[in-house]
C-alpha cells in the first residue's frame, strides 16, 4: 500500500504544489528528493508522463542535460538520468510492492525515448559543427610555419591550415569525411566545434590514410607530426588517449591491411599513467604494436610525449 500523504515538512513551503498535491504530494517530493539527491538539482516534477528537461547544475545555464518522466497513477514511478555523467535511475513510490509488468514496461520505454531524444540531438549538433568545420576549413588558408604553436613545438606547417591566427586542426572520419576541426591559438588554447564528433575521427599527417604499408596512431598532433617527419611515415592524431580505441578500431575496420602501431605518451606523472594504459587498451583490441618515448624523468621537465622528448633540453617552449 502507497503510505498517506504527510504534511509538507517545515522548510518545504517554498515547494510549488501542483493542483493533485493532496493525493500525489507525497510521491512528488520523494520523486523531487532523489532526483536531488543523483543530480544537485531542484525540480518541481509534472506527473504526467512526459519527458522532461531540466539543467544539470555542473553545466552552463540552459544545458538541458538531465531529464525525468514521472507517472502518477495508482502506483507513482519514474526515471530519471544526467546526460553528462550517464546515471540512469528508476524509482517507484512503493519500493515494497512488486513492480508489475506493465509499469515496467511503462518506465523502460521512458528510458528508451529519453536515450533517442539524446541521441537525436547529438546527432543534431554533430551535423551543425561538421557544416561549421568546413566552412571554417574552406575559408582557411594554409598555415604558415611562422605561426607561435608550431615554432614552439618545432613541427611544420603541412595539411593544416589558418583562420587569422588561428591554427585549423582537422579531424576526419575514416571515410574521409571532415566532421570537426581543432582550434589552436597563439597561445596555445585548443577548442574544438561545439557539439562537434571527436570519437572516431582524427586527424591525420599525410596524404590519404594507406590502404598498406605501416602506420603509427599518436594521441596530439605535435607528437604525429613529429613522428612523422622523424621515421617518414603516416601518423595521426587521435586527439586525446581515450579516442585512441575508437580510431584504432576504426582504421582496422576500414584498412585491413595496414601495421598498426600505438605511439604513447609517458604519463609518468598523472595517476594510473593514462597515456601508456590506453594505447596498450588500444594496441591490444586491433592487434598492433605499440611504442613510447624515452622521457628525460630530470627534475623541472614535464617532457611525456615523442614531440617533449625531441625538444628536451633546448630553449624553454
Ligand atoms: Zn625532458
């Protein structure tokens, strides 16, 4: 049995009752609590079955990344969920009685929308930011070896390009579809395009991706371009360590035949040294090598990736 309605408890006036307050006031404010409780937000929730946005509070103002569905019927459920961190949560009113089938059914199917309206509007954002990358691309013009961030890194200005002072990083599918770029500025601040797909894609110092032949997936550009130009191989960027799986396995799909191999950076210093951890994750999902700079590991020099180790020891960067 669903307990009676108890008295709004001090502290909670402020709460706006909606007009079923007296039947469902209790369910309501348990609902409202969890949520509080898995997001640090505060809704007022509507029990009407519908899909629900609200901001998640670590975000901008007008994020929308969490939602709720709340059924107020004989037997109050709902779920709720953040988008950003991935929590998905179910609760009932009556945690004593039995969920049945149908309610189950109800709350899955709420969780399934919510799960395709994110889906959709991810999918939404990525086709805006791929329209804004090769914009931005097509404007561009080749980058000038001159520009602040290649001089510092001592790598050259090929198949990039500039927007004004601004270094044009781009990032490409396997099907060579352009879907997002990097931004990097004088001062070394790198964005990418808002809402822009970065899984899978990266960027690539070469030509064409070969269809044989060896090819080395780094993690930053500096470093592929300095692998590159040091062995005179084809090498890219997957951008950041946990896209290096997702490319890897993407360019095994696509090309069969080429020699993977997984160039790390040594993150000696951050805890569980994700730059080695994930290209191993990498190299051992497509089958392929896996290799890592010598870093100096002297007292004043951060040095982690191949491009660091190359520049160790020269002018301060
Ligand atoms: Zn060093």
């Amino acid at each position: 049995m669903m307990k009676e309605a108890s008295a709004p408890a001090q502290g909670a006036s402020k709460y706006n009752a909606p007009d079923n307050f007296t039947t469902a006031g209790d369910p309501i404010r348990t609902f409202a609590a969890a949520i509080a409780q898995d997001t640090g937000a505060t809704v007022d929730p509507i029990g009407d079955g519908q899909l629900h946005r609200f901001d998640c509070p670590e975000g901008k103002r007008g994020n929308r990344a969490c939602w709720y569905v709340l059924h107020l019927d004989r037997w109050p459920a709902g779920a709720y969920g953040n988008w950003r961190t991935g929590i998905t949560d179910t609760w009932r009113a009556d945690h004593n009685r039995e969920h049945d089938r149908e309610q189950g059914a109800r709350i899955a199917a709420a969780i399934d929308a919510a799960r395709r309206q994110r889906e959709r509007e991810q999918a939404q954002a990525q086709d805006n930011a791929a329209r804004r990358a090769q914009r931005l691309w097509s404007d561009a013009k080749p980058a000038t070896a001159g520009h602040p961030y290649l001089a510092r890194k001592r790598i050259p200005a090929l198949c990039l390009r500039q927007h004004g002072d601004c270094l044009l990083i781009p990032l490409r599918t396997v099907a060579d579809e352009l879907v997002n770029v990097q931004r990097i500025h004088p001062d070394g601040t790198k964005r990418f395009l808002k809402g822009g797909r970065i899984v899978g894609a990266f960027a690539l110092f070469g030509c064409e991706l070969p269809e044989e032949g060896e090819l080395y997936i780094a993690e930053g550009w500096a470093t592929a371009a300095t692998i590159a130009t040091t062995l005179r191989l084809p090498v890219v960027a997957a951008m950041n360590a946990g896209n290096l799986a997702p490319v890897a396995q993407a360019i095994r799909a696509a090309r069969p035949g080429l020699a993977l191999t997984l160039a790390a950076d040594d993150d000696h210093g951050t805890p569980g040294n994700p730059g080695m951890t994930k290209a191993a994750e990498a190299a051992r999902l497509v089958q392929g090598a896996m290799t890592w700079p010598t870093t100096c590991r002297q007292e004043g020099c951060g040095c982690t990736d191949f491009n660091d180790v190359a520049n160790c020891g020269r002018a301060p960067r």
